[in-house]
C-alpha cells in the first residue's frame, strides 16, 4: 500500500520542505482533526506534545491551528518523550495524539507520529484516509465560527508521565546506591528522563540536557554512543543510558563501557520474562535483527519473528501473535505488558529492576554472540532507484553468492532518503566484498540520475 504523505514512522524531512512547512502542518492538523472527529466521541480533545527542535516553534502553531479549525479541542504538553505522548492521550482519554518530531534525525528535518486513542501508531488504513482528506479542500473541513476548537497548554505532562511509570514498579523499587549516567540527546526527554532517576533514589549524572533548538542528536544520544561510553568510564558509573531525540530508543552501556545495543536488551529481557514466567509467546524482532539473537533464542526454546523495520511493524505483529516482547536493534523496544509503542525511559527502568538485588550490568546482559554485522547507508535523490533491474540483479547475485554463510537485506529508508544496506556472516571478507559491489551499482545509477 503505497503512501503519499507518511512513512514507516511519520512523516519527516527537511524544514520548510514539500511537506515539513506550516502550511503543510496547517493541512495535517485540519485533516488528522477531521478524521478523529468523524469517530464521534463525546469529547473532542488532540494533545500535542514535542521534543526540543527550534523548527517545532513553526510547526506546532500551524498544526494547533488546523486541529482548531477543525473543532478539535488542543492541549499543547511541550517537550515530552513520545510514549509519554502515547500514555497520555490514553489516560485523557483524548481522539488523537500528535508528536512532533524527527526522532533521532538531526536538527535541520522534523515531522509528526500520530496515535489513536488507544496510544496506539496509527495503522497504515488509517493513515491513507487521511491523507486522501489532505488532498481535498480546506473549506470543506473548516468549522463554523461556533465550533472552533479551544487552545490549553498543561504544564503537568512531565510528572503525570513519570507517575506513570512509576506506577509499573512495586512501591519499594528504588536506585539508591546506583551511579546512572544519562545522555537525553538534548531531546525530549531531557527533563523526564533525569527527573525520574533521581526520584528513584540514583546519583545521576546527566548529559545532553541543554537543548538549544539545533544540537539535538548533535554527536550525543543513541546514534552516537561514544559519549555514553567515554561519561561512564570517566564517571566510574554503573550504568549508562543512553536515549535519541524522541527518547523512544535506548542504547545503554555496561560497567565495562560495553555498549549493549537493542538486541542485547532484548536479549537480557526476554530471557529474565521467561524465567520469571512473565514472557508470553516469544518475542518480536525485525528484519534487522541480528542473527546471532535468532540462534540465542532458538537455543532457549523462546520463539522469535521477525517484522518489516519500524516499532510499529513490531506492534501490529505483537498484537496479531499476543507477543508482549519486541523490538530492534537501534533501541526501539516494545514492553507489549506496559506500553503501546518504544519507550527509552520505561525499558531502563526494567533492566534497572532486574539489576536492584546488585547484579553487574555487564553480567545481565551478556546473552549472546553476535553474528559480525555490516550497514551501509547510501545517499539518493529517489529511493526507487532500488527497483532498477541492474540493481536487483545485482542483490540477486550477491544473496546467492553469500547463501549458507550469511544473509543480505537491502531496503529503503523509511525515514530518510537513503538505501541501507545491511549484512551479516561469519565471513567477513566475503560479507565486505557483497556490500561493496552493492553499494557501488548504487552509487553508479546515483550518478547518472
């Protein structure tokens, strides 16, 4: 089903491009408002929230605007991690939820997430009603002066979400004792995410909490672990964790400065579920997911699928196999018991719980071993370019080249405009070569184009 306006997670780009603008964001709120209003609920309430991105001071009164026109009543939360969002419109008991964010994209592109009233991302149907409202005249959405929609900001957003989260531990769960460093990537959840921990009792230390509108993801938070790695061993801490623009990724870091990627998390978590007997059904991972975590699983007798990238590929398969594990590799983890969508914060927590009796990081999470990984991402102008013929015969001859040592998975970004080309086997040199002849083929159509 091909989409005109949304991605595997959104919409996001560039600032003041096609589609990131206030006019756009104007045309979103107006037919996203329309839509959720047509559902006939008694109230009818959107909450907004974003991260920390200068350009959310264009888009946020363009979309509040277009939800207004549209009758829907708007509480506008600031900056709050996205599955506090989701939590929220659920407990609100709101139509509809908006996020305004490009996640772990840098400062220069933004977009929005939109969930439904079950704090749930909105299916791929539901999406594509909605944009076919975008396409349609303004006027015919438009309320009569009556009927307009009122605007309220809350202040509260960020104590009601950590309350939230709280409330999925018992009473006595605490971290005192715990030296916690924290990188929020200058993001969203640069206050919930230190708020909480110091709550709980832990010596935080806190990194990436001074957003200045542009230096969000800024060689900080997930994607750029290094710092998380470099604060813990200059810190002597136990732990690190380590969050993107959103905070719905998490990558944490060991005692040792080992960097545990969301598969080891997984890993860790769904192995501590089963011997608790809290893990039902298996686990949901991706197309991404290293296979070293397919044979570990294997292994332990917990079944494992794989969905297409996006946590909410993951969600829609966990919900169709009543799994309530999953996740990926980049740090996009569902507890399917607590949450409807990947939540940094709350997955810390779980692995914080399991480590409150004083057991090592490094000790919990050394699950398995990972099969060598390769991703290279190229840039293009169009990413159909990977439907060219001589490129597909090019992936075809390199699959079957690597067959019975490795795999490779070559796809479309889905928030970006790039191919990322991902591979794994135990022959690096071989795995090397295949991504290279791949990535060249690439590289040479690129140029023509």
């Amino acid at each position: 089903m091909t989409k005109k306006y949304f991605g595997t997670d959104g919409i996001r780009g560039a600032i003041n491009s096609k589609h990131i603008n206030g006019d756009m964001f104007f045309k979103f709120g107006l037919a996203s408002g329309t839509y959720f209003k047509s559902q006939k609920k008694k109230k009818q309430i959107a909450i907004i929230a974003k991260d920390t991105r200068l350009s959310g001071y264009t888009l946020e009164p363009a979309l509040v605007s277009g939800l207004a026109s549209a009758g829907m009543h708007v509480y506008t939360l600031g900056p709050l991690p996205t599955n506090g969002l989701a939590m929220l419109t659920k407990e609100m008991k709101a139509n509809m939820g908006i996020m305004i964010t490009a996640s772990h994209n840098p400062h220069y592109d933004n977009g929005l997430k939109l969930f439904g009233p079950d704090g749930m991302k909105l299916s791929d149907k539901i999406e594509k009603k909605i944009e076919s409202l975008i396409d349609k005249k303004i006027s015919k959405h438009l309320s009569q002066p009556k009927k307009l929609g009122r605007v309220k900001r809350l202040e509260t957003g960020t104590n009601k979400y950590i309350k939230i989260l709280q409330k999925n531990f018992t009473k006595e769960f605490n971290l005192r004792g715990l030296r916690i460093v924290i990188d929020c990537a200058n993001g969203a959840g640069y206050k919930a995410g230190p708020e909480l921990l110091k709550s709980l009792g832990a010596k935080v230390i806190p990194i990436g909490v001074n957003p200045n509108g542009l230096n969000i993801n800024q060689n900080c938070g997930s994607t750029f672990p290094k710092k998380i790695r470099s604060a813990v061993k200059n810190h002597k801490a136990h732990i690190g964790i380590s969050l993107d623009g959103d905070a719905d990724r998490i990558i944490m870091c060991d005692e040792k400065s080992n960097i545990i990627d969301g598969d080891q998390i997984i890993a860790a978590l769904a192995t501590r579920w089963k011997n608790k007997k809290m893990l039902k059904g298996g686990v949901v991972g991706t197309l991404m997911s290293n296979y070293g975590l397919e044979k570990y699983f294997k292994s332990k007798g917990i079944k494992f699928i794989r969905a297409n990238v996006g946590d909410r590929y993951v969600k829609e398969k966990m919900k169709k196999y009543r799994y309530n594990l999953g996740g990926e590799q980049s740090g996009h983890i569902i507890l399917g018991k607590f949450a409807t969508t990947g939540d940094g914060l709350l997955v810390a927590l779980e692995a914080l719980f399991a480590l409150r009796k004083g057991k090592k990081a490094s000790e919990f999470f050394d699950k398995f071993q990972k099969t060598p990984q390769l991703l290279v991402n190229i840039d293009v102008k169009d990413k159909n370019i990977i439907n060219k013929p001589e490129i597909k015969r090019t992936i075809r001859r390199m699959e079957k080249l690597i067959k019975g040592k490795g795999r490779i998975l070559v796809r479309k970004s889905g928030t970006e405009s790039k191919i990322r080309i991902m591979g794994e086997s135990e022959n690096k040199t071989l795995l090397s070569e295949c991504i290279k002849i791949i990535s060249k083929q690439l590289k040479q159509i690129e140029s023509k184009i």
